[in-house]
C-alpha cells in the first residue's frame, strides 16, 4: 500500500505504525459527566466497518507526522490522507 | 426431522473400497429453513458449527438452525494452520483452552469422524533470560490448570530440531517451552464431523442464508432477518468471528473489535522432517508440516483493518525472512499457496462468550488468531451459555463487560491496541 502523503507524496505503508480509527482524535472531556463511560467506548469500541474507513497512521520512519488516512477496508485502496493536526483543528473550528 | 445416520468404521471404508465406493452418502441434509426455531445460530464456522452440535447433543435442545452465508466451513475454520494447544499465562483463559485440550482428545470418538486430531507436541522457542523466565511462568500456569509444560534446555531442543539455526547472532536459541499434548487437527475434518453430529442430532443446517437484521422487540430478540426470509427464535447466537462487528451492529451494538488480515502458508510436500509445531514468536514466524508433507507457516497479522480475506506483500517477506533466520534449509522449499482470513481481533486479545444487553441475544466472538484450538470449548460454552443462561465455569471471565469494567485478559499486555496482541 502506498499512502499519499500531503507534505512528502507516495510513501510506503511500510513506514508507518497503524494505530486505528481516526474518530480517537475525539477524546472525551475527563471532567464532564459520564466521564467514565465515556472513556470506556472511547478506548475500546469501534465501527470496524467494512468499507471506508478513515484510519490514524504515524510516519514512524518518516517525518513522524500523524495523517487521517482514507482506506476501503473491503479493498485496501487508499482514497486520501491528510494531516491529523488539521483535521483535528478543524473539527475545532479553529485554523492552523 | 433426523439426519441418516452412516457410521464411519475401518471395516465400512474396506467394504467401500470393494464395491466400488457407492455406498457413501452425503454428510448431512439440506433443509429449508422453518419459520420458526427455539435456538438460531448464526455462522456455520467452527465455533457456530460445535455450538449446534452441543446444545443438540450435550444439552438436549431441540428446534435449533444454524444459519451460514456461504457454505459450512467457508471461513476461518478452513483457512487456519490448524494448530492446537493450551499454552496460555492468565487464569481468564488457560483453564478454557485445557478444557478445549481435553474435548480435542475424546471428540473424534464422541462425533465419529476423522479429525486427524494429531497431539505431536508445539516448542515455544526461548532465546533470552527475560524469556525463559516468562515461560517457566507460563509453563506453571499451565500445570496449575491442569495442562502439561516443559521446559526444555538446549541440548532437548537440539535433539529434537537439530536443523535450527542455534546460533543466530541475534536470535540464538536458549531452550524451550514445550506442551506434548498440542498439535494440530485437519481443520475442515473439524468442521465436517461437527456438522454431521449436529445434523444427525436434528439441528438445521442452512446453508446460503445471510443473516442482514434482528427482530427486537422491547429489548428482546425475537428472531433473525435472512436473504432467505424471516426466521423467529427464542434466543439467538452469534458465532461469525471476523465478521462480528457488522452483524452485531445489525442490532445496534458497537464491539471492543477490529477486524484484521493474517495470511498463511504451504511449501511443496516434502519428506518429513519438522517434528511438531515450533514457534519463534520473537521472529514472527511459526512451522508445522502437514500429513501430506507440505510445510505449513505463517507469522503476525497484517495490522489494519481489512475485510480483504488477503494479506500484502511485506508480510510475506517478513514470514519468509523468520523462516530463513530459523530454519535456513527452509529456502531451498518452493511455496505453493499463500492466504488469508478475517481475524476479530479483540481490545485485549482473548475472546467473548457471553449474553449482550439485549436479552436473548448471545456473542461468541474476539478469537484473534488463535480460534480453531478453541472450537471444541467455545462451542460447549456458548452452548451452556444459550442452554442455561449461565456461563461455563472455565468460560466465566470472558465477558462483554469486562473492558469498560476494567478487568481486562491481556496476555501481552499491550494495553487496548489490536494490532499489537
Ligand atoms: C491464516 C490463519 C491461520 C490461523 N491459524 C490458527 C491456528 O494455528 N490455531 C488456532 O487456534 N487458530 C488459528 N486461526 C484462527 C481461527 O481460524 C479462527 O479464530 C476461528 O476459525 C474462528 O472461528 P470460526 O471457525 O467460527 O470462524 P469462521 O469459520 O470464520 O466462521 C464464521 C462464519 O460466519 C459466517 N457469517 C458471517 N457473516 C454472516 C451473516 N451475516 N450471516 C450468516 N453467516 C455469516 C461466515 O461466512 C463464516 O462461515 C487462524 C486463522 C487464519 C485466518
């Protein structure tokens, strides 16, 4: 598998560690009510859905950046990667 | 209504083979499903197949189907390395996986049919002080779960494999953990004795029926939606191992899962010359050889989600480059078929029989890579599970619950990472 980078272009796959759904860009807030639970699915529940997928990937070997990859888990094919930093900005409202 | 029963004897295959082979018939029936059952099972792998077989057989129910997509057996039950032990450390799981030992040893007897359930023993190579240690513990939780453990030095190791590459500058090996009663059985044969048995005991073997929705009603399940219609049941089973996150999510469920990729391996057939099952855990990569001679291999998962059934390259040379750093004689064997399976690899890396939130509705699932040693055991559990609504008691830690509770069975101790167990 070929991840396409958006600083480095095409790597290998082989240079990065997985580390799984991308929604653990989502940390619960420890101080809010439920906490708990909260952190209970957010550590160990995932969609592990068969088909697209959006995936946290470590350019270990690299230039150690986190992307957001876009991959079809029924096909390997990699659909896109982004930086994991902007994405969670992103979702924060804020920009980089 | 009953299957035929056709007993298999050295005496029936003789008389076969003298009148030319026409008396067999088929295994089992190829009923349509009714629209109404006590028990459903879904998934005819090895673990849906044994759970029939005992709920039929050992607890007495009646009125049960199990409902496979495919065909029986077109999972992981016929594409594993059919390696079979009870070589594990923590209390959670070893005395589930003696249990399963000790079903290996009397199943074919009780199902009559040649599992070729072979006890020719697995080696867990040590190649540092750290690990010895680690294995004369695991070996100890063995004994006091009733297994067997030895350890070996050197000189046993040498003896018994003298083509290992001792003296690898990284990797020497240092002795090993050995468990006589592992082995290996012919993983298709499991699944066919089981499937007869439970024919023969009246259960409805369905096959090319998808399970695609529960019937849930005020909490309860009342029975299964399936590409061949609407099939009512007092309670439901889930066995379907790599698929367990999409059917459960059929009802609502998220799971401690990821479904992953791991491949496998078979040389050419050779004589024989690998005398059981060895491991070299540190290198990825593990061998036996098979009744036809061919070398059977593999190593680690592919370590992301996949619902591919097929591994990439780079694990193939990381298996081939284990290979040659243990056995180097290895090289000169040409590889005839390469594979894969969907592994339900779990949060901690040990399994799940238990009810769900939803009552009537049971899970069997999270068997990693390490599911077919335990078809025997996971299938009488889930069976005394559905039975009784109480777990067996080896099956007792293997709880839903257990991860947000936090009594997890990490027997590597890699913390909630799949990939890693
Ligand atoms: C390459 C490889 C090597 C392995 N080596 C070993 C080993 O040496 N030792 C060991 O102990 N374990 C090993 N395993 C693991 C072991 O094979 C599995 O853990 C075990 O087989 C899983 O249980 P099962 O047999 O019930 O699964 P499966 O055979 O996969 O059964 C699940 C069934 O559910 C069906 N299904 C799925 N969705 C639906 C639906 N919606 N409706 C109806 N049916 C459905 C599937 O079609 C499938 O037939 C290995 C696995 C692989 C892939």
């Amino acid at each position: 598998m070929l991840i396409p980078h958006p600083l480095l272009g095409l790597r290998d796959a082989q240079e990065f560690v997985y580390l799984g759904d991308a929604s653990l860009l989502n940390r619960p807030d420890g101080m809010a009510e439920g906490a708990a639970e909260a952190f209970g699915d957010y550590v160990y529940l995932r969609d592990n859905p068969a088909g697209v997928h959006r995936e946290l990937w470590f350019h270990e070997q690299g230039d150690r950046s986190w992307l957001v990859v876009t991959r079809d888990t029924t096909t390997h094919e990699i659909l896109g990667a982004e930086l994991a930093r902007d994405v969670a900005l992103a979702a924060k409202g804020g920009a980089a | 209504m009953k299957g035929v029963l056709m007993r298999f004897s050295g005496f029936r295959v003789f008389k076969e083979a003298l009148s030319g082979h026409k008396g067999w018939a088929p295994l089992w029936r190829n009923p349509d499903p009714q629209p109404e059952y006590d028990y459903v099972i879904v998934g005819g792998g090895g673990h849906g197949l044994a759970t029939a077989y005992y709920l039929a057989t050992t607890f007495r129910k009646s009125r049960i189907a199990l409902l496979e997509r495919g065909w029986l057996g077109q999972g992981n039950i016929g594409r594993n390395t059919t390696i079979i032990r009870s070589n594990y450390l923590l209390p959670g799981n070893e005395p589930f996986y003696e249990f399963s030992m000790k079903l290996w040893e009397g199943m074919e007897q009780a199902f009559n049919f040649n599992a070729m359930v072979s006890q020719r023993g697995i080696l867990n190579l040590i190649h540092t002080d750290g690990q010895r240690d680690a294995y004369r513990r695991r070996g100890n939780a063995m004994l006091l779960a009733g297994a067997d453990a030895e350890l070996l030095d050197v000189a046993q190791v040498r003896e018994m494999a003298p083509f290992l590459n001792f003296d690898n500058a990284r990797f020497p090996i240092k002795g090993g953990l050995m468990q006589r009663r592992a082995g290996t059985a012919r993983h298709d044969g499991v699944a066919w004795g089981y499937a007869r048995g439970a024919d023969l005991a009246g259960v409805d073997l369905i096959q090319n029926c998808e399970v695609t929705g529960f019937r849930i009603e005020e909490g309860r399940v009342r029975g299964v939606e399936t590409s061949r219609g609407s099939i009512g049941a007092q309670k439901v089973g889930v066995a379907v191992a790599g698929n367990s996150s999409r059917v459960m999510a059929l009802a609502g469920m998220r799971l401690p899962i990821e479904s992953h990729a791991l491949q496998a391996f078979v040389s050419e057939g050779l004589k024989p010359t690998i005398p059981g099952v060895i491991t070299f855990g540190a290198g990825h990569f593990y061998v036996s050889q098979s009744d036809k001679g061919g070398l059977v291999f593999g190593g680690d998962i592919e370590g992301y989600n996949s619902y591919a059934q097929r591994g990439n390259l780079p694990t193939v040379e990381d298996v081939a480059e284990g290979g040659m750093a243990l056995m180097p004689m290895i090289g000169r064997a040409r590889l005839l078929r390469s594979w894969g399976g969907l592994m339900d690899m779990s949060m901690d890396g040990s399994p799940i029989i238990d009810k769900t939130p939803i009552e009537g509705l049971m899970l069997n699932a999270g068997w990693c890579y390490g599911g077919f040693k335990a078809t025997p055991a996971s299938g009488y559990c889930f069976a005394h599970l559905l039975a009784t609504d109480t777990p067996h008691p080896t099956a007792r830690a293997l709880r839903l619950d257990r991860f947000a509770r936090g009594y997890v069975i990490d027997e590597k101790g890699v913390g909630a990472t799949p990939n890693l167990h």
